[in-house]
C-alpha cells in the first residue's frame, strides 16, 4: 500500500514503482508481510471504566445500556493494568518497540 501511495502522489516513478514491487515479490512480502504483529489492547477505556466503577461490571453495564455479557466481552479487549509491559528505567521491557530519538530543531 505504501508503494501504490507513493506513486499516487508523485513520489516515485513508475521505474522506480515495478523496482519496489519487484523486491517486495522476491521476499514472497505481496502475499504475506513478515513478521508477525501481536493484537493490541489498548489501556484507556478499561483505566476510565476501573476509575468511574472499580470492578463493578454491573453498574458499568447499566450505565452503557450494556448486558454484562456484552461489557465483560468489550473489557476483554481492553487491557489491564496487570497485562502492560513492566517498565524499566522509563520504557517498557517489551523487546518488539522502537525507540524513536527525539527530533533536533
């Protein structure tokens, strides 16, 4: 997708374009991307939910307009605090992140 984007607005030609999509077969990567990325849970919805309910799941419930089933399924995807990675010295311990330096003015 990045490849057909950059040459949508201009940024490669269209030499340049089959050349990318020529490296990208060669890895078999048109079929499959490498790697494998774990699913997400983001934090920020179950936080507000454990701060406004604590772990009533049936007032939570209610005040969706939610079955508890329904609000216990929708907590699931959505991490707690026991499941974020431990941090060390400021980041955490979790060997697939990318630390980015800051950017220079």
């Amino acid at each position: 997708m990045l490849v057909r984007r950059a040459r949508s607005v201009g940024l490669v030609d269209d030499a340049r374009y089959e050349s990318l999509f020529r490296q990208l077969s060669a890895r078999g990567w048109n079929r499959a991307e490498p790697g494998h990325v774990p699913l997400e849970k983001p934090r920020a919805f179950r936080k507000m939910a454990e701060l406004l309910y604590g772990t009533d799941i049936d007032r939570l419930a209610a005040a969706a307009g939610w079955s508890t089933a329904v609000t216990r399924d929708v907590l699931a995807q959505h991490a707690a605090a026991d499941e974020l990675p431990i941090e060390r010295a400021g980041r955490p311990s979790v060997g697939n992140i990318a630390y980015l330096r800051p950017r220079a003015v």
